[in-house]
C-alpha cells in the first residue's frame, strides 16, 4: 500500500524525554530523565481512590469534570492562584495537563496564528502548536540567567500572535518569572490583543521563600489567560492523569467541546481523590517543598563535582547544566553514555529547542525522586568524575 501516516505527523519527532525512559528501562539506570516521583500519593488520596471504586464512581463524569472537584479547583485558584473564577464558567477538568495544553491550543488558534514561545521549552509545546496548526516564534530567554527579555518579545509579538505559551515555574531551566517579568509579558498582551496560555504544573514547587505568580492574577489578565495545572506534580500522581483548565467564560465552552471529543472526562475515581488531594494542610506542601530541597542540594553537588555547570532552580524539580567541561561535545552523545555506561538518566539539551543545533551542549536532570535516589546517582556520578 502506498498511503502513510499524515504530514503533519512528520513534522515532528517522538517525545525525546519519553525516549530516555525507556533507554533507563533497558540499561537500568537511574532515571533522572523523566520528571516523575519515585514515591507514591499521600496516603489519604490513595485510600480515597480505592474508597470511590468501591463506592461506585465508575463510569463517566459530566464531561468537564466532577462538579464537586470544579467547585474545589474554583476555590483553590481563587485563594492560592488569586484568580477569581467558579466552577460552572471556568474550570475545565482534563487528562492531566498534557490533555490541557492541547486542548488549550486547539480551542484557541486557527491556522496561521502566530504563538509566542519562550525557549528552551517544555518539548509538547511544539507538536502541540503544530498540531493546532499555529505558526510559532520562539523567543530565546537570557543566558545564562534565563530571564524574559524586552527586546526579543518585542521583535516575536507581532498584528498575527494569537497567544503566547509561559510555564512557570519553568522546565527545563527551573525559573520562577518574577511579577516584573510577567508584568512585562501583560503589557506585549494587551498591546497586541493576545492571549496568554500558561503551564503552572509546578505552581508549589518553588525554592528559598519563592513565591509562584499567575499571570491570570495581574490587573487586565484575567480576562485573556488560559491558566492551566494539574494533579501530577503537586501529589506525586503522574500516572493519574488528572489537571484542569481554566478559561475566560467566553472561551470555557470552545475549551469543553475540544476536551470532550479528545477524552469525554478524566477518570471519575481518580477525581473524586483529588478532591481530598485539595483538602490536605499547608504542612503537605511545605514538606514537599522541604523533600525537594534536600534532593536538590544534593544533586547540585554531584553534578558540580562531575564537573557539570549547574543553574541553580528556583522552582520546578530539574537542573539545566551546561557539559562543556565534562569532555563531551555532544548532549546526545553525552545522555546515552551515561545511561549506557554511568547508569544515570537525563534528556539531551537540545530536545528543548526548536532548532537541534541548539542546546547541544546541555543536559537536563530530573530530582523529582527520595534523597535516597539521588544519593545513589552520585555515588555513580562519582565514577563519571
Ligand atoms: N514533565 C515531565 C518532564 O518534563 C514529564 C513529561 C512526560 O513525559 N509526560 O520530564
């Protein structure tokens, strides 16, 4: 047969970071690749998944999610987020954020629209624009502070930006845009009409009293900013797949359309859970930000002595290095020499650009896993040294 796949497939390559997983799986290295606990849920959100099987929450939800979890999403984006919303106009339960962004994006965007994305990003960004059949233009942040710079949003916002993509706290370099920098991004917004559509995946994870900002909360944003967010990071609940969306009214119902013909709801059990993930004290969060920290501190240390050059993270759970003095000129190359031969995991640098020849000389390790974990990749880190 002489018909393939579609064009629009090939415009892209496979997930990189995925890639690297199953690399680990094979080698038995420590993946520090794939951002992901290696410990489970609280325990009160595993017992009440357990506790909603049995008590029946097994079949669809109302296709946006249940209302119980809208109502207490609605009311934890009003006290922490500080975006007003309610759970009828606003929220939109997804397949995790994954789900969120592209359903986002489709909902939004017509072909040709111009998205702005600050770079390096988050790998889905990409396919998930070209799949919505937005134009992107990408925006190189500051080296090697990676802050958002004036004159590069200038030259990409233009009459066509439809939106542009933030994600903060940021993967892979760990920054928190300060209210200044996002301020910044408000003004190109307004003066061009545009929206923002924003990836807080990592909203709680943050460093040294940092705070996290949504954009939807600044003067004027709330009206045209997409916040997105999820399960996954904040409760150690990856493979739930739960997060939400959430829109100006006069979008919720084009973001619902494109939600339901994607996954019709996120799973019903799972969301009842997350209900009592939303009730757990503040203690749970500072205790995560507290494992985190530990974890870290100590990676920062071994890759430092591996001879990696380290930015230090702000927030989120990964550690952007530059490998000039490791010997190696090649992430690539690098990656798979130490899964092979080091046993540790990590995602090549330039999987986080659009154009390859960039990030050649990075690498990106995860310390989402128990200092235990990451005590026992130094130790093979060591032997990198
Ligand atoms: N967000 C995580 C990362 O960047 C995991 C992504 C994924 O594989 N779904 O590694």
């Amino acid at each position: 047969m002489s018909k393939e796949a579609s064009r629009r497939v090939a415009t892209f390559t496979e997930s990189v970071i995925r890639q690297m997983t199953r690399l680990c799986q094979a080698y038995g290295a420590i993946n520090l690749a794939q951002g992901f606990p290696d410990f489970d849920p609280p325990v009160a959100m595993r017992i009440a998944a357990a506790e909603a099987i049995r008590q029946g929450y097994n079949q669809y939800s109302t296709t946006h999610g249940s209302i119980r979890l809208r109502q207490a999403i609605a009311q934890k984006m009003r006290t922490y987020n500080h975006i007003p919303c309610n759970a009828e106009d606003n929220i939109t339960v997804t397949c995790g954020t994954t789900e969120g962004m592209i359903a986002a994006l489709l909902a939004l965007l017509n072909r040709g629209d111009e998205v702005v994305i600050p770079e390096p990003f988050y790998e889905n960004y990409g396919p998930d624009s070209i799949l919505s059949g937005a134009k992107c233009r990408y925006v190189e942040l500051d080296e090697p502070s990676f802050k958002i710079d004036e004159e590069k949003l200038k030259e990409a916002f233009s009459r066509k930006t439809k939106a542009i993509i933030i994600n903060t706290p940021h993967n892979p370099t760990g920054r928190v845009f300060s209210k200044s920098e996002l301020e910044l991004i408000r003004d190109f917004c307004q003066d061009y009409d545009a929206f923002a559509i924003t990836d807080e995946i990592y909203e709680h994870i943050t460093y040294d009293g940092r705070r996290h900002v949504s954009i939807a909360s600044l003067d004027g944003m709330t009206n045209r900013t997409i916040t997105i967010s999820g399960f996954s990071k904040t409760y150690s609940a990856t493979g739930w797949r739960v997060g939400y969306i959430i829109a100006p009214r006069k979008l919720t119902a084009a973001v619902r359309k494109v939600h339901d013909f994607l996954t019709v709801c996120a799973p019903a059990p799972l969301q009842e859970a997350c209900i009592t993930a939303l009730k757990l004290p503040t203690s749970y969060y500072e205790n995560l930000r507290r494992l985190y920290s530990t974890s870290r501190s100590l990676l920062l240390q071994a890759l430092e002595e591996a001879s990696f050059t380290c930015t230090s993270p702000e927030g989120a759970y990964y550690i952007w290095t530059d490998i000039g003095h490791t010997g190696f000129r090649d992430d690539r190359q690098l990656a798979k020499h130490l899964i092979s031969r080091v046993g540790v995991g990590a995602v090549p640098g330039s999987s986080f650009y659009h154009r390859p020849s960039k990030g050649r000389l990075n690498l990106r390790f995860s310390f989402s896993k128990k200092p235990e974990t990451i005590r026992k990749a130094a130790a093979r880190l060591a032997r990198f040294r």
